[in-house]
C-alpha cells in the first residue's frame, strides 16, 4: 500500500486483530444511539496539533547518522525502542515532542553531540466507517480528512443514508468520548464513525 493513497488495509497483522476487538466494542457502544438521538458535537480535532498514538509508524531521520534513521512502529505501552537511547515514551507527544525526546536521550547517552533528529509520521492508526456506507471497514486516515472524505474513502453513503451527520466513539487520553460529527468536522485517527439509516 502507497501511503500516499486512501485504500483499505488487510486485516491479517495482530495489529489488526487488536484493531477489530476494538472496532467490536466500539460498534457496541454506538449501536445503542439511535440515528434520532441528540447526541453533542464532539470537542474540535486540530490536525495541526496531532500527537502520537498506539501503533502509529513513524519515520525517525538523524542528520549524519544512517544508523540512527529507520522507521518504528509505537507499541501497545506508547513507546518506541530506539537504538542507543531504549525505550522512549512517544504516545501523547507531538512529533517535534519526540524527536526533542530523542535527541535528549542521545546526548544524554553521549552517544552523538547535538543529534539533529526529525520525526515524520508514515502511517496512521486507522479510521473505521461503518453503517449505511457502499464498503464498510477500516481505512487509512490522510491528514485533514472530514466526515465526508472518510465515507468518500469508503465508497460514499448508500442511497438510506442519513448524510448530515455521523456518530462518532473517539479516544481523548484515557477517556472514550460518543458523540456527533458534522460532515465538514474533522476526522481524528483511531475514530469509529456510524453513519446511521435516514427515516422515509
């Protein structure tokens, strides 16, 4: 897969199984909210402000050192072993949070003076869409994707749709937040969006 493009993800890794029990649960919760319901908006997401999570792939570029440039993948406890300077906390952290955290790490080590290091983000958690959609499933998030280009991603709303609005269960630190997106509202990664059946 071209990270470049929106395209569905195979679903064979145990990343994705771990993803699937909790899109399960997820559905759960929303399965309970009728389309009818008055649930709120969902606080803003800024895709501006993004900051690291769980199975998120990073690229991390040390200037001058080939060795310290590879690409990572952020575990389940939100960290990332990195040659040199171990285990360091990424989930929760900006990317020019980490790559701070990096070279301070490295110093600190005396394994490089004055690292210049650079964190790019290459792959996203996923977004799942589910309900009155033409391909219900999980898809790469892109950045600054809306309700609207996520159900585009997933082949438009079917012809029942009630396209005005999604439920949406989304992670906030250490909370689950279900609440309501508008079609121009900002997707964040890691969503679980139900588009529900409109009412003839």
């Amino acid at each position: 897969m071209r990270y470049g493009s929106i395209s569905r993800m195979p679903t064979t890794s145990l990343t994705s199984r771990r993803s699937a029990v909790v899109l399960f649960g997820m559905a759960t919760v929303l399965s309970g909210c009728a389309a009818g319901s008055s649930l709120d908006p969902v606080a803003a997401y800024d895709p501006n402000q993004y900051r690291l999570g769980v199975d998120d792939q990073i690229r991390v570029l040390t200037y001058g050192q080939d060795q310290l440039t590879s690409d990572f993948r952020v575990d389940s406890n939100g960290k990332v072993a990195f040659p040199l300077a171990g285990h360091l906390q990424a989930e929760g952290l900006t990317t020019s949070e980490f790559a701070a955290e990096i070279s301070a790490a490295l110093e600190k080590a005396r394994m490089v003076r004055q690292p210049n290091v650079t964190v790019e983000v290459t792959a996203y958690r996923l977004v799942s869409i589910l309900g009155e959609v033409a391909r219900p499933g999980q898809y790469a998030y892109q950045p600054f994707m809306t309700m609207l280009t996520a159900v585009a991603s997933a082949g438009g709303f079917t012809y029942r749709a009630l396209e005005d609005r999604a439920y949406v269960v989304r992670q906030e630190g250490d909370h689950t937040v279900v609440g309501r997106l508008n079609p121009q509202d900002y997707v964040k990664p890691g969503d679980v969006l139900k588009i529900y059946e409109r009412h003839f």
